[in-house]
C-alpha cells in the first residue's frame, strides 16, 4: 500500500483534516526547499515531487 493509499483511506474514515495538514506542511517545506536549491538537477527533482504530492493532495481534498 502506498503512502498515498494509505493517506486516501485514513481520510475516507474521518481523518481527512490531518492528512491535509500533514501533507500542506510538507508541499510548504518542499517549496521552501526548491526556492533556496542552486543546484538545477536537485531543482527539477524537487519540482517533480512538489508536483506529484500537489496532486495527491488536490485529489485527497476533492473527497470534502
């Protein structure tokens, strides 16, 4: 089972406020992170996860 399984399921049985929570702190972070990288390679591996994870989310938040 994936993270993202794993996330989708807890917020289907109630915990949908803390999986979002858990899952904005870190877009927030890898924001942050891709922002201060000057290295272009670990830039575009950041961006690729912060894509990845911001669909996840938008999908765990279309449940509510």
């Amino acid at each position: 089972m994936t993270r993202f399984e794993r996330d989708l399921k807890d917020a289907r049985e109630g915990n949908g406020t803390e999986v979002l929570t858990k899952r904005k702190a870190e877009l927030d972070r890898l924001w942050k992170e891709g922002k201060a990288c000057k290295n272009g390679f670990r830039r575009q591996c950041i961006a690729q996860e912060y894509t990845r994870l911001k669909t996840e989310y938008d999908k765990i938040d279309a449940l509510f």
